[in-house]
C-alpha cells in the first residue's frame, strides 16, 4: 500500500537487493534490519542469510550511498 501511494503521489521508492557477505544468520538480519530501519525513507526491508542478502525499499532523504554507509558502519557492507 505504501507504494502504491507513494507512485500516486508521484514519487516512486527504489528497491535494491543487496549482497552481504557478512551475514551468517537471522541474527545478522536482525541487526542489519533495525540499524537501517533507523535511516529516514527506508521502507521495507528483508533479508536473505543464505543467500547473504538484502532487498530494501526506500525514497527522499534515503539515498543508495546512506544505506551503503550505515552498513559498513555496522561492519556488514554491501560487496559490489
């Protein structure tokens, strides 16, 4: 829904998923879910930990190099 409202609004959310090699379990996703939930404009996030990845929504302020920073601080950074 918020998607939705958000297309209607005429601001689409981004959504990218992510490879962490550092995860190794759900704890991790945990970690990784609350630290970024704290970043203004990100949305949904989920995690895979045997895939070792992330897929997250997010809009305006968030940005692609925010959520990149906010995860190498929290020592689980986004390969490339």
């Amino acid at each position: 829904m918020r998607l939705a409202l958000c297309v209607l609004k005429g601001v689409e959310m981004e959504t990218r998923k992510l490879s962490i090699p550092n995860i190794s379990c759900g704890h991790c996703v945990m970690t990784i879910k609350k630290e970024l939930g704290e970043v203004a404009g990100v949305g949904k996030i989920e995690g895979d930990p045997a895939g070792k990845s992330i897929t997250l929504e997010w809009d305006v302020p968030a940005t692609l190099d925010k959520i990149k920073e906010v995860l190498r601080e929290i020592n689980y950074p986004a390969s490339e």
